[in-house]
C-alpha cells in the first residue's frame, strides 16, 4: 500500500514539475515577444521623437519622368514622403493607397500636400518602372530615383535604412525602415506618422500637423 502511494507522490511531483516547466516556457516566449514589441515600438519612438532639424535635407533625384528634381522644386507646398520600392510585396502598396485615401478624406486640405515616393532600390526603380507604379496609386504621386549615389545621402538625411536580401528564384526583397515625413514649404520637417496607421488616422494626423488655415 505504501508503495502505491510512493508512486503516487512520485508520479504528482513529476506532473507538478511538468506544470512548472511549461509555464517557465510560456514566460520566456512572452519575455521575447514583448522585447521584440517594445524594440519595435521603443525604435518608432526614437525617430519621430528625434529634433526636427536632425532629419530631412536638401536632395537632388530623378522623377518618373527622367526630370532632375530638388526639394527646391515643392518650394512652398508641403510634401509627405515615403521610402519604399517597386518589388516590395505588402507595406509599400499599402501604405500608398492609404496615403492616398487619407488625402482624398482631407479634401481641399488634402490638395496642399504632394505625396513623394523615393525608391531604395535603384537598381530595378527605373524611372519608367516608378513611373507606372505610382499611377496605379494616384496621378499624384511624385516618384523619385536616382543612381545609388544619389540615394544615399538622401536616406542618411532622414535616417532610412535598407538592407536587401540575397536573391532567390523571384529576385530581392529590400528591408527596409517605414516612416511618413510630413515637410513643409521650405523643406523642414513637420511631423512624422507610422505607416501603419489607418487612413482615418493619417488624415487626423495631417489635420493636426497642418496649418489651420
């Protein structure tokens, strides 16, 4: 009889020591997804809590057109940026058809503001391939390009970063950082917006940013 409840502790200790070691996984998943999140978030809130005057400069690139293009050339219209690229498959073509719509609830106000597309991958955004893509969004749009040279500067200026990925059977993808820039007449930043923001939103945030009148 002893030894059947012998084996009765044993076998309730086993379990209990089972319970303990699952909800010690549980916690370490969480402790990883919550470190990712609050890194996601903790980086978000880097850059748009960074000094306006420590992101955004002067840039020259090329549009769909094959035009040079400086930021001299939006002189007294605001601007909304955006760095992305062709080939990218979900964030890119969202965020533009939401930028899009966020404009289109704006109105009048909305008419103010020239949305931008720079490309961050060179190397296949021709400005005939950038062209095309920024139509199908909006007649709008601004594309902009430019050899990696060009580029660079531009992205250093406002703190995007992209890393591309090695090749596979359906070409690259780009990694890269996503951000609205809202900029002002004479090319100073106003204010930044997440892309993942819905359209309500942006265009809430826009509202805000802009002058009232």
């Amino acid at each position: 009889m002893s030894h059947k409840k012998h084996i009765k502790v044993a076998s309730t200790k086993q379990a209990s020591s089972a319970r303990r070691q699952e909800w010690k996984t549980i916690f370490f998943l969480l402790g990883i997804v919550l470190f990712l999140f609050s890194g996601a978030a903790g980086l978000r809130l880097f850059l748009t809590s960074q000094q306006h005057t420590q992101i955004g400069g002067p840039y020259t690139l090329v549009n769909g057109h094959g035009q040079t293009v400086s930021q001299a050339d939006f002189e007294g219209h605001y601007t909304l940026l955006y760095f992305g690229y062709t080939h990218c498959v979900d964030i890119c073509p969202l965020t533009l058809a939401t930028v899009s719509a966020a404009l289109d609830e704006l109105g009048k106000r909305g008419q103010n503001i020239i949305p931008v597309f720079i490309s961050v991958d060179p190397e296949r955004d021709t400005p005939a391939v950038l062209q095309e893509y920024v139509e199908r969004f909006s007649p709008h749009i601004v594309g902009l390009t430019g050899s990696e040279s060009q580029l660079q500067p531009v992205m250093k200026a406002f703190h995007v970063s992209a890393r591309r990925h090695a090749p596979n059977g359906s070409g690259y993808l780009v990694d890269h950082s996503s951000l609205l820039y809202l900029m002002d007449g004479h090319n100073h930043l106003v204010g930044m917006i997440p892309v993942d923001a819905s359209v309500h939103q942006i265009a809430s945030e826009l509202r805000r940013l802009l002058p009232s009148s």
